[in-house]
C-alpha cells in the first residue's frame, strides 16, 4: 500500500494517548484574556479530549501519530 499523507494542521493539534484516545488543547486561551475569568482560563489550562464521535475522523488524519 502506498503511504497516506498526514494533514498537517491535525499533527500540530492532536496527539494520540496510548489506549488510543485523541488529547487535545482547550480553545479561547490565545489572546483577551483580561475579559475572562479566572475560573475559565484555569479550566482550558487543563488536557481535553476529543469525543468519540469526531476521534474516528481525527484518527484518519494523523495516521502516523
């Protein structure tokens, strides 16, 4: 089989755990910080993972991870 190419914006976001999960960062964490509130800069500070039902997708695009 020919080799698959890997969609390089998903391999600078997504990284695969060892059981297979797809780990994630939180969004709204870049820029304007001074209008949110403690409570939900410290929570998106924290690890996300994608949903089963878009992990399939993700999956397909970083083939190699």
């Amino acid at each position: 089989m020919p080799k698959l190419k890997t969609h390089s914006a998903s391999k600078k976001r997504f990284k695969l755990t060892a059981k297979g999960k797809v780990k994630m960062g939180h969004a709204w964490r870049s820029h304007r910080l001074v209008s949110k509130d403690r409570k939900a800069k410290k929570h998106h500070r924290l690890t996300a993972y994608a949903s089963p039902a878009n992990a399939a997708t993700i999956k397909k695009l970083i083939p190699y991870a």
